[in-house]
C-alpha cells in the first residue's frame, strides 16, 4: 500500500481509539473515583465503617476486574445492544471498555486514598468536620497527585483495551493492525499503527507524570493552611475559636545608682 492508500486508513482510525478511549476514561473516572472512596469510608477504621457493605462491593469489584476483556465483551453482548442499539462500532465498544475499566479505577483509587496520613482525618473530625468535609478537604485533595497517576494508568490501559476491542469490530488502530497488517500482510502499515499507539502512550504518560509531580509539590506546602482555613471554617460555624495567649509583661528595667566618687 501506498502512503495516499493509508493516511485515511490511520487517520479514521486514530480517531476512533481516541473516541472509545476518551469517552470510556471519562465514566471510568466518575464511576471509580465514588467507588474507591466508599471502598475506604467502609473498611474497618473508616469514617463510615460498615463491613458488609465494604464486602459487596469489594467482591463486586473483584469479579469485575478478574474477567478478561475479551469475554466481559462477549458477556456485555446483550447489554450493549440494549444500551446503544448496536455491537460493532467505537460506541459499542465503550460500553464494555467503560465497564472494565471503572473497578480498575476504583482499586488504584482505593490505594490512593489509604495513603493519606491519617492525622489529617482525625484533626478534621475534631474540628466538628462531616464527612464530606473530610472527603472534600482532605482525603481527595491530599491524594490528588497519586489519583492522576492512576488515571494515567487506566487511560493506558484502555489504550490496550481498545486494541483488543477492534479485533471484534469496534474499529480502531487495533482493528487497523488485524484487518490490515495480519489478514492482508500489509507489514509496513502494521509497524506504523504500533508506531503510533507507542508514541500515543508515551505522550500520556508524560503528561500524567508531569501533572503529578507537580501537584505534589504544591500539596506538600499546602497542608498547615488548610488545616487554618477548616480551624477557621469550625469557628465561624459555632465552635470558641481559641483564647489568645496572655503577652508576656515587659520586664523591669533595674537602674544602678550612680558611684559616689569620693
């Protein structure tokens, strides 16, 4: 094939790994950030420590994440066409990219979240904090950084997902490779569609480990204000604010009286 036979070809299919990745990582993001936070609310020691509850969805989540993308796509068949009317296409193939990849978000957020000093919690919790204050103040700004590394992992691995989805007609560089570069032997357009995906991850990735770096430095110098701001939030909401310290009394001033000189 020739390079004006491929462009269109890569072209099409650029965008359509971009859409089912976009649009899959958007509800994966929605639907497991919630999920991981309960995760951690409701285990033993949580803020609204509940085990049962912290059981189902943990086992809920743990068979979610066993299947293989590849028969969770078989088993959503159904479902998908229910949901969008059809299951070939980039809109097909979001419903089950979406599916896996929201308690695969969810346990990285999971993670994320328990890694926050839990001095801060109870400091919040003294100060008369709800629980939303908790989760709003502390616990997702605190681990925001690590919260962007593991979206950036999801979106990687979606990124796999989607090549996977194409071999079942969901279209895509993946589909493009299989149709392509093994059914047709069009090695050259094959290793320009690899080319593509590497240069495609490598730029996310370097964009999420940029974001994260740069929000743990600020985060680091950021934790004794917030702590000031919810002090003062607590006393404007009814709480004493604390009484001053006394100043200390100005020390005397001992004045030697002058030698008589003989």
């Amino acid at each position: 094939m020739t390079w004006s036979e491929m462009e269109p070809l890569l072209e099409q299919a650029c965008w359509d790994t971009l859409y089912m990745v976009g649009w899959s990582a958007l509800i994966a993001v929605v639907g497991g950030l919630p999920l991981g936070v309960l995760l951690v609310l409701t285990d033993r020691g949580g803020v609204l420590q509940n085990v049962v509850v912290n059981k189902v969805v943990g086992q809920i989540v743990n068979i979610a994440r066993s299947m293989p993308f590849i028969i969770l796509m078989v088993a959503l068949i159904s479902f998908t066409r229910a949901l969008v009317g059809t299951t070939i296409g980039p809109e097909a193939a979001i419903v089950p990219l979406a599916v896996g990849a929201i308690p695969f978000y969810a346990r990285l957020v999971e993670t994320s979240v328990r890694e926050v000093d839990g001095g801060l919690v109870e400091a919040v919790q003294s100060m008369g904090g709800s629980t939303w204050t908790v989760v709003r103040k502390v616990l997702l700004p605190e681990s925001l950084p690590a919260l962007i590394s593991s979206a950036t992992t999801t979106v990687v691995a979606l990124i796999g997902y989607s090549a996977m989805a194409g071999t079942v007609g969901a279209g895509g560089l993946g589909d493009l490779a299989v149709r392509y570069g093994y059914l047709r032997f069009e090695t050259k357009l094959m290793w320009i569609t690899v080319a593509i995906l590497a240069v495609v991850i490598s730029v996310i990735q370097f964009a999420g480990d940029l974001a994260a770096r740069g929000l743990s430095h600020r985060g680091r110098s950021s934790v004794a204000p917030r702590l000031v701001l919810l002090r003062g939030g607590a006393s404007r909401a009814g709480k004493p604010a604390p009484a001053p310290e006394p100043e200390a009394a100005p020390a005397e001033i001992e004045t030697a009286e002058p030698t008589k000189v003989p």
